[in-house]
C-alpha cells in the first residue's frame, strides 16, 4: 500500500507541473495530458489490480472503466482484467487455510469490463472465466459480455454456454443465467442462418418447461418456434 501512495503522489505531482504550463501550447498540451492520463491510468492499473484488497481492486476497475470509456485499450487494461477475471478461482492466495481473495463482485465487474474492450484478447478470458466460474451471477456478466464482443467461431461460443447453463439447469436454474444466455443465442442464432446445434436446442426445450419464471419459459419457446419456423 506504502508503494501505492508514493505512485499516486508522483502521479499528481506530474498532473501539478503539466497543467501548470501555459495553456497556449494548445493542441500540443492536450495531447501531452492525454498521454500523461494514459500513463498514470496504467500505473494506477497496474498497481492497483495486484492488491489483495477488494477495496483496492474497485478503484482499478473504476480506472479502468474510465479508461475503457475513453477509448483506451492498452496492454495494462488487459493484463489487469486477466488477472482479476480468475481470482479466488483459479488464481488464489491462501492464508490459514482459507482462500482471502475470493470476490466473486469482482469477478462481475470484471467481466462487464471484458465486454466493453471487445475484441479476441477479452474474448479469450471470457471463455476461460465461463469455464472456470462457480457462480450463476459471475456466469450471467461473462454470458452478457460474450455477446457484447459477439464472437462464435465456429459456434462454440453457444456450445460452451450451452453447457455452462445446462450445469445449473440440472442442479440450481437461475433465472437471469437463463435470460442471458436466451438473449445470446438469438443473436447468435440471426447470424448463423437461425441454426443452434442440437444440445442448444434441447437446452431451450428444458428451459421451456423448466423450474424458470414464466417470461424466460416463454422466451425459450418463442425462440424455438422461430428456429422451426425457419427450417421446419
């Protein structure tokens, strides 16, 4: 933590001397504060996302969200959401004999994050987060995030949704699991010819006449209709 400060502290001594030049350097000074945000943004990242405090991780993710809404996608940005994507899970710090950072809220923002910077890096970790995450409300962001990136080589995206859903199904149905994961395969659905594999289908049969609220119930057969009504 003692590290932490002495970074912010030269951070805002850099911010101090930078807007303190004369504001008639224009168009050069905005791009120099420009690049001085990225820098700070990605040592506050970087130090930050390390922190065994969740506290700690919540000021990272909300850099990082700022920065992500600024157009930023830099290699800090991916490294951190890396390694905040599979804390607790996979990546975990045993003190005592009792996992200390495990923060599923984390991981769920985290995910959210993932969405927003798109592309085949966040995809990526997304599919390893789908496969390694225990819980449903994780697994709802990580469902909603791969369908902001939009990605499905292959299908198997929707094939390995299709099992991560399928899990709960058998043992806990979770509505809004159920709803992410409906509104995934449409889409996924208009861009593949109306076609889901055949485990998919049998998915969206159990969740018709599942242990789901009435609306995901419904979902789930309207959205087998449209698939009959496009191949019979």
């Amino acid at each position: 933590m003692r590290k932490l400060i002495g970074f912010v502290t030269l951070a805002l001594i850099a911010v101090a001397l930078l807007t303190g030049q004369d504001s008639r350097g224009g168009r050069g000074i905005a791009l120099e504060e420009s690049y001085l945000q990225e820098s700070i943004d990605s040592m506050l990242i970087r130090e930050q996302s390390r922190s065994e405090s969740r506290e700690v991780k919540e000021s990272a993710l909300a850099t990082i969200e700022a920065a992500l809404q600024r157009g930023a996608r830099n290699e800090e940005i991916r490294i951190a959401l890396e390694t905040m994507s599979l804390e607790g899970i996979v990546n975990r710090t045993m003190k005592d004999g009792v996992i200390v950072n495990n923060f599923p809220d984390i991981r769920s923002r985290t995910a959210r994050c993932l969405g927003i910077m798109g592309g085949t890096q966040a995809y990526t970790i997304l599919i390893r987060m789908l496969g390694a995450e225990t819980q449903a409300f994780v697994l709802t962001e990580v469902v909603n995030a791969l369908m902001a990136v939009g990605l499905n080589p292959n299908n198997e995206t929707v094939k390995l949704i299709t099992k991560r859903v399928r899990h709960f199904d058998v043992t806990l149905p979770d509505n809004l699991l159920a709803f992410a994961a409906l509104r995934a395969y449409e889409r996924f659905a208009s861009e593949n010819g109306w076609r889901l594999d055949t485990d998919t289908e049998a998915l969206l049969v159990s969740i018709s006449n599942g242990r789901y609220h009435p609306m995901a119930c419904a979902s789930a057969r309207d959205l087998l209709d449209k698939l009959r009504s496009y191949h019979g």
